[in-house]
C-alpha cells in the first residue's frame, strides 16, 4: 500500500514538473509570483504618445485634442493598477488606475489624454510595491499649444499649422510667421476641402481637418512626369511629378466672357520679369495662354484667360515648370 502511494505521488510531482516547463515565461513568472517568491521587477518600462506632432523636437498638440499613451512593461503580473496622474498648467485634469494585461507576453497599459487647455502636461504614472510587484514611476510630458493664430503671430504654433499645410503639398514657406504666404495657403486648402475660395480662417473644423491630414488633390494625367494641372473648378494649380503632388497654388483663371482654354498643352516659351500688361514670370501654354503672376490675382475667375498666380508665387512656379512640361486644364 505505501509503495502505490509513493508511486501516484511520484507521477503527480512528474505532471506538475512537465507542466511549468511548458508554461510561457511570463505566466510562470505571474504564477509563481503569486505563490512565493519576492515580488516582480517590472523594469525596464516604456512609455508611448501617439497622435502628437513633433515642431523643432518639441512635442505638441492642441487643446482637447485626443493623445493616446500606451505602456509596456517587460516583467508584469496581470491585473496589477498603475496610477495615471495628468495635468496642465499645475492643474489635474486626468487621475485613472489603468490595469496590466497581458499582449503578447508583455505587460500593456493605455489610455487616452485631452488637455482641456493650453500649457505644459505632465503626465506620471506610478505603481507602488505590494508582494506581487515591485514599484515603479513614470513621467512623461508634452506641449499644448494656444490655437489662436492672429496676422503677424509666430511661434510653436504658427510652426505647426505651416508643418501640416506644406505636409499636404499647399505651397508655403515655412517662416514661423502667420504671414501673407500662410493665408494663401490657408485659402488654397479650403479650396481643396470644395469650401470655395477666398477663405482663410483656421477654425475647429479646418483646424481638425488639417491635423488629421484631410484633404488631397486627385491628379488625372499621372503619366505625364512633371506637369501643371489646372482645376478651374476648385480653382488650384497643381505642380505634380507623375501622380505625386508636388506643390498647390491658388490661382485665379479666365472669367465668364474670357475663359481658361480647356485642354492638353505644353510650355513652349518662359518669359521672367514683368511684360508690359503687367504679367509676371510667365509660362506660355497655348497662344496668349500663360500661367503667370499678377496684382491682383483675386479668389474668382477674372483674367483674360490665363491662370493669374498672386505675385509671391509667381517666382517658385516659374522656376519648377519647364519647357516642354504639360499644362492640362479642366473642371471636375
């Protein structure tokens, strides 16, 4: 009789053996630390903003803009809280317990952040030790910026509205500057959301579209190489190498009683400097047809045919087109 029992109690301890050899490495750790043992070191801990914006190395977004932050931490036990603290400007506007779990035999935390105002957030994240897990804290911070943008205003945030405007190919020098060239971008993108021409307001709608990177130019002839398209109805001009979009201006094209020509042309004479009618570094198309600067090139059709670029512009869009390059005009 001992020597069955001695045997089943052999085989048993032979299973449970098998068994925690087999066991993943991080169940294992979360099992044994919960019978003995001293509790888990969860070293080393990263820490992951998403939905933020980089301008000059600094982090930044907007207010009650949605950030995600997520955190792995290498060695873990499921189900243990780490406390998230978030403030701005010395004020908590975030305090959350956020649970451990298991994702891919790392531990894994997240949670979303939306400062209410703008300033400088803090974010700190602790876990005090207890049996199961030795403590650890986190601090992590980013900036948000104040989105009023009058004329003559510089700063992190006129740097970041130029960053996206230039990241959708809106032609825009990046001088920090709300300046002349940010409104003709500005102008030039709500023409690209079809909101018509002439507007250059940066409210929570436009703001919210630009940041998520709303807004494209759909290019007709991608097999053209480097080329202008002209879409009289938005009223843009598009600078695209095949079907990627180099640079977009505003421009303004013919009026009812002397329209923009329609069609597939190309350049056959530059012209720089000023012709007596007052054009402006001028790239002939067709005929009299240019695409040229003008004062005013105003946001409505009102040249006598060609596509009138403001003034400002007309020097960098003379100096990327070429001879011989195509020039398509049309209406979607």
């Amino acid at each position: 009789m001992l020597h069955r029992v001695t045997t089943r109690l052999v085989l048993a301890l032979s299973v449970l053996a098998l068994g925690a050899a087999s066991a993943p490495a991080g169940a294992l750790a979360a099992g044994s630390s919960a019978q003995a043992g001293p509790p888990v070191a969860a070293t080393p801990v990263n820490i992951q903003l998403e939905g933020i914006f980089s301008v000059h190395g600094d982090r930044v977004t907007v207010p009650r803009r949605q950030v995600i932050l997520s955190g792995t931490v290498a060695q873990f036990v499921p189900r243990q809280r780490v406390l998230l603290v978030a403030s701005v400007a010395g004020r908590v506007f975030k305090r959350e317990l956020l649970f451990i779990a298991d994702r891919g035999g790392r531990g894994h935390f997240q949670t979303t952040l939306s400062a209410p105002q703008p300033g400088h957030v803090s974010v700190r994240l602790y876990h005090a030790r207890n049996s199961r897990m030795l403590s650890f804290e986190r601090w992590i911070g980013y900036g948000v910026l104040d989105n009023q943008m009058p004329l003559g205003a510089s700063g992190r945030f006129v740097q970041l509205v130029q960053q996206r405007l230039a990241a959708l190919h809106l032609y825009i020098p990046q001088t920090g500057v709300y300046d002349q060239g940010t409104e003709l971008a500005l102008d030039t993108y709500h023409r690209l959301l079809g909101k018509g021409e002439g507007h250059t307001s940066l409210d929570p709608a436009t703001l919210t579209d630009l940041l998520n990177g709303v807004g494209s130019f759909h290019v007709r002839y991608p097999n053209q190489g480097p080329h202008a398209e002209g879409d009289l109805s938005d009223q843009v001009l598009a600078f695209t190498n095949g079907a990627d979009v180099h640079w977009l201006f505003p421009i303004s094209s013919g009026k009812p009683s002397t329209p923009t020509i329609l069609g597939n042309y190309q350049v056959y004479r530059k012209q720089p400097g000023y012709l007596p009618d007052g054009m402006y570094y001028s790239d002939f198309f067709t005929g009299g047809y240019a695409i040229h600067g003008y004062d005013p090139a105003p946001d409505y059709p009102a040249s006598h045919g060609c596509m009138r670029l403001p003034i400002v512009d007309a020097i960098p869009a003379y100096d990327w087109i070429q001879m011989g390059d195509w020039v398509d005009t049309y209406y979607t």
